[in-house]
C-alpha cells in the first residue's frame, strides 16, 4: 500500500511540473497553480500598473502649466481674495474717516478770528456784477475807437499820398491811446484800494 501511495504521489508530482512548463511555454497561468509556480511567475514578468486617466486634480497644490507642485513664495493661495483682513482693514479706513469727519463739525468755533462782514458787502457784490459787464463794454468801445483812428489815418495817408510820416501818425495815436486807458485803470484800482481802506478803518 504505501509503493502505491508513492507512486500515486510521484505521478501527481510529475503532471504539476508538466502543467507548469507549458504554462511557461504559453505565457498564460495554469489552470491549478501552486504557490511556487506563483513565485516564478512574479519574478519572471512583473506586473505594469494600470494608469487611472480620470484622477481628477483640483489644482489647489498643482500647477498644470508647469506640470508641477505650487511653491507658496511664487504666488500666494489668497492672491485676488478678499480675506477677513482686509475687510477689517477697510472697517478701520472708514471708521477713522468718519471720526476725523465728526471731530470737524465738532470743533469750536474761535470768536477772535469771526470778523463780522461789512455792511455794504452786498452793494459791492452787486456792482462787481455791473462793472464787469460795464468794464467789457469799454474795452469794446475803445477797441472800436481805436480801428476808426487806424482807418482814418489810413484814409488820410492814401489821400496825401505820405507813407513815412503818417505811419509814425498812426503809431503815435495808439500808443496814446493805450496809455491812456492804463491811466483809466489805474485809476480805478486807486479808487477800489482807498474804498477798501476806509471799510476796513471803519471796521476796525
């Protein structure tokens, strides 16, 4: 009984060994592996990992232009973000806004600087209106005056038929003429300075 036993283990033996060789040859598992053909077939053909094409990447760490990790110093995670600071930081802005605004309208008035306003203030105001209308007026007319003079010298000088002596003519009367109207003003503003003086005497 036990040479049968034998033989039937050497016969199990040899069809294992059998089986395993044409698995080799054939490059495909067997149909009842044991653990050492396991084993050699690991260490012969390594195994190639399948590559997972849907892995999502979110691109908090990654960046895909350069196809590498995110460093920190080259932009920040907040960067085009309003943060809890700077919100807190515009409250402040504007807080201390309306403070310094409050502590203007706030402020004393000073007594020794009011002066009280003239009494003929509003008479003033209004002819300052007039004397600009008034003041335009005459520069148009002596304008006028002056293109009349001009013309008639012309005038005269064609009619005498005298081009170097009626030229200096014509130089002379504007020249006078302007002379004149900065007489005029000068005169007008000696009169305002005195009219100004004597308010400011009479508020004293």
């Amino acid at each position: 009984m036990s040479s049968i036993a034998s033989l039937d283990a050497q016969s199990a033996a040899r069809k294992e060994r059998l089986a395993q060789l044409k698995s080799l040859k054939r490059k495909q598992p067997p149909t009842d592996p044991s653990p050492s053909q396991e084993v050699t077939m690991t260490t012969d053909e390594p195994e190639q990992p399948e590559k997972d094409t849907n892995v999502h990447l979110s691109g908090r760490n990654y960046d895909i232009e350069s196809r590498a990790p995110k460093m920190g110093f080259v932009s920040a995670p907040n960067e085009g973000q309003e943060t809890l600071e700077d919100a807190a930081k515009k409250i402040v802005e504007t807080t201390k806004d309306l403070q310094m605004a409050d502590e203007k309208n706030d402020k004393p008035i000073d007594l020794f600087n009011l002066q009280p306003k003239k009494p003929n203030w509003d008479l003033k105001r209004d002819v300052d209106k007039k004397l600009e209308k008034l003041n335009q007026k005459t520069d148009i007319a002596i304008a006028k005056i002056i293109r009349t003079r001009i013309e008639e010298a012309r005038q005269k000088r064609i009619r005498q038929s005298k081009g170097g002596d009626e030229t200096e003519d014509i130089e002379g009367n504007v020249a006078s003429m302007v002379q004149e109207r900065e007489k005029e003003r000068e005169r007008e503003r000696d009169v305002e300075a005195e009219d100004t003086d004597g308010d400011e005497a009479d508020s004293s």
